[in-house]
C-alpha cells in the first residue's frame, strides 16, 4: 500500500509542479526604490514602475480578450451555458512575442499564448437585457478570473436593420499572491442572423471596447533568494529592507480599445462560435524612463454550449 502511494505521489509531482509555472513573481519586474533601510536597494531599475504598469495593463487585456456573443440578448426567459476556450497571445512594443519576465513575469519562463479555460454562464432578462458571468482559469497557475456583465440589446430582431447591443463588464483576477489587478469596459456590438436551412442559423458580428485597467501591489519581497544568515546580519529588522510597493495604476489612466469579429452557429439548442480580437494597448508616460508602448495582444477564442 504504501509502495502505491510512493508511486501516486511521483507521478503528480511533475504536474503540480508545471501547473505553478505561470504564477507571477512581480519582483522580476524591478524594484522601484533605489535606496532602502540601511543600504542600496537589491534589484533596482528605474524602470520597475513602468514595468508594473505595462504589465497589469497587458494581463488586464489578456483575461478580457473574449467576447464570444452576438449583440443580440437571449430573451426574456431564456438561459444559456457554454464552454469556452481563449489563447491569448501578448505583444511587446518592438513586436515581439517572446516576452521576458521583466515583461510578464511568469515563475517559469512565459510562452505564448496564455490559454484561459472557462465557464460561461448567461440568463435573458425582460426589455432586451442579459446578465452573465464567467469563472476562467490561466493555466499552469493557480490564479482564476471572474466576471460579472450586464448587456442591453438596443435594436434586435429586425428583418433588414442589423441587432445593435452594449455591454458593461468588471473582471477580477482571484487568487494572486502580491498585486491585484481589476479590469472594467464597456464594448458596442453590431450583427445579425441569418437562417441557413432549417433549425441552422448563422450570425456574423463585430465590436469595439474600450476597457479600462487598475492595479495595486502588496509589500513585494525584492529579495526573495537572500538567506536566513543574510537576514540575521543587516542591522535592522529585515522586514524593512527591500519590502516596497509598486505606484499604484489607476484605471481612468490606463484604457485601451479591443477589436474583435466572430461567428455564431445555432443548430437547435446547439450553439458554437469563432471569434478574433485585437487590442491595442496604447502608451504612457512615466516620469523616469519617459514614452513607453505597452504593445498589444492577440486573441483567438472559441465556445461550444446550448441555449435553453
């Protein structure tokens, strides 16, 4: 029996082990102090502010990349549950895929695309309204993301004027050990349906977003790798050398507008649909290092389900 239970455990080790790989260890990006309690910072860098800002304005983008509706509503007593699937692939500023881990700074090495598994859930409401939520998680880590959501269908139904909707959203990402990063929108959508034969329909659709992303950090350890006996040699406590804060990333200053296309198959209560997006992340200034382009990301996501 216990020669069962060796054997189990050498097995899920490996897994556990790549399932943390994409947790975030933000002290890579910099520590923005120069001069802490009794001496020089450890891993200063100028630009560790700017690195804090571009990076949550990136992850902010990356877990909303997904639409994955038509702006048309459910209907008043409908109901509908999907699985869906986004993999998210972040750009930097000289367009470049392979990001370091100053610019997303995964534990492991960061690869794209970032793929975030989820759960869709949407109920139709009376006067062409529709709440929903979705529960994703970012693979190999142990972080999660939620999102509430209210759209109105201003004009649906219509034979020959396209379905027009608006959606408000706030996503939250769950379970990160040091920051905290909340991304809120608004997107306006345009399409329409057409029945192809019999119970099959097809609606193609379009949209813009304006998204919105604020970020805080906790006390980040920026010297994570030093010893008890470095600990017990420094001449104050050691909680106050190298324990700083990141400047907080206000939402109202760090927007960015999603383009997104897709396509929704329904046969019977069957439903699937395709769509693309493209964010632009726009620039910033900071004080220290000047212009900055936090580039852009790029997202294919899909989902199966049925409407009710």
């Amino acid at each position: 029996m216990l020669h069962r239970l060796w054997l189990l455990a050498a097995l899920f080790a490996p897994a556990v082990a790549v399932a943390d790989a994409y947790d975030f260890s933000i002290h890579q990006l910099g520590n923005p102090y120069e001069t802490c309690a009794g001496g020089p910072c450890v891993g200063y860098s100028p630009a560790a502010n700017a690195n804090f800002r571009s990076f949550a304005r990136r992850l902010g983008a990356g877990v909303t990349a997904a639409n994955l509706m038509p702006p048309e509503t459910l209907g008043h007593s409908a109901f509908a549950i999907t699985a869906e699937i986004s993999g998210v692939g972040f750009i930097n500023a000289a367009g470049d895929g392979a990001m370091t881990q100053a610019e997303f700074p995964t534990t492991a090495q960061f690869r794209n695309p970032l793929w975030l598994p989820s759960i869709h859930i949407r109920k139709g409401l009376p006067f062409s309204f529709e709440i929903g939520a979705r529960a994703a998680w970012l693979e190999k880590s142990r972080m999660g993301v939620g999102t509430l959501e209210l759209k109105w269908a201003l004009n649906e139904g219509f034979r020959y004027i396209p379905d027009i909707g608006v959606r408000a959203y706030v996503t939250k990402i769950l379970n990160t050990r040091d920051f905290d990063v909340t991304t809120g929108g608004l997107d306006v959508g345009v399409g329409k349906q057409f029945a192809l034969a019999g119970m099959v329909t097809l609606t193609p659709y379009l949209g813009w977003n304006l998204g919105f992303t604020g970020a805080t950090s906790n006390n980040v350890d920026f010297d994570p790798t030093r010893t008890l006996q470095d600990s017990d040699s420094v001449q104050v406590p050691t909680p106050e050398r190298n324990f700083y804060v990141f400047n907080e990333v206000r939402a109202a200053e760090n927007s960015h507008n999603r383009f997104y296309f897709g396509f929704r198959f329904i046969g019977g209560y069957f439903t699937f649909l395709a769509e693309f997006s493209y964010t632009l992340l726009g620039n910033f200034d900071d004080p220290l290092v000047g212009r900055v382009n936090a580039g852009s990301v790029l997202a294919l996501n899909g989902s199966i389900g049925f409407d009710f």
